[in-house]
C-alpha cells in the first residue's frame, strides 16, 4: 500500500514538473518574438564561394563547410571578415556566428541558390576517395 502511495505521489509530480517546464517553455517562445518586428536583413548577397554580405551588417561574412539545410531552412556557421581591395573576404580571428533562417523566409530562387551554395562548400571540404 505504501508502495502504491509512493507510485501515485512520484507520478503526479512528474506531471507536475512535465506542466511547468511545457509552459516556461511557451512563455520563453512568446517573449523571445515580443517586440521583434524589424526583420533581422532586407537582403542577402552571396557569391558561389560563400562569401555573405547582409545590408544590415558593415562586415562581411564567410560561410563555413559546416552550414546546412534541410526542409526547414538553413543553419548558418559563418566567422566575421572584412572585404579587401580585391573584394577577397580575410577572416578575422574570432569565434564562428549562427544563424538560422526558416525555409518560408526567402524565395524559391534564394532558396535553390543558398542550398547549392552550401552543397558546394560541404563538397570542397571532402577529402578524395582513395580507395577506388
């Protein structure tokens, strides 16, 4: 019996805990877009080698082998650099930014172009099969 008692209490704290997390959960998603009306960019330049200019930023970005994109959008990994004479992108010593970009976000076109952009990258970075 006092097993049960146990089982019972231990279940509806559970619950409990289960509740309290769902709605700080919630309440961390509403106060996170609270206020955020401006859009984080108006435009977004990318050349084939990845090299990201954003009309919102003075510095320019390198995108990184390790960005992706699935159907839900993209994960951007890309380290700060400054555009040089000969418009090359030298990366400065710092830590990689994030960014994540919702797929509905940009167009059909932006979307093909960025993917294949990302798709080249992650392929420069394979090594040769050696095997074969």
């Amino acid at each position: 019996m006092v097993s049960l008692v146990a089982l019972v209490s231990f279940s509806f704290h559970y619950v409990i805990a289960q509740s309290l997390a769902i709605v700080s959960t919630i309440f961390a998603g509403i106060f996170v877009t609270i206020d955020n009306d401006e859009p984080f960019t108006q435009s977004i330049i990318i050349s084939t080698t990845g090299a990201l200019c954003l009309d919102n930023d003075k510095v320019n970005y390198q995108l990184l082998a390790t960005s992706r994109f699935s159907f839900i959008g993209f994960w951007l990994v890309m380290l700060p650099g400054n555009t040089t004479n000969n418009r090359q992108i030298t990366t400065i010593q710092s830590s990689p930014k994030r960014l994540f970009i919702f797929k509905d976000s940009v167009s059909k076109q932006d979307f093909s172009r960025l993917a294949r952009v990302i798709k080249q990258l992650g392929e420069t970075t394979k090594l040769p099969n050696t095997f074969s």
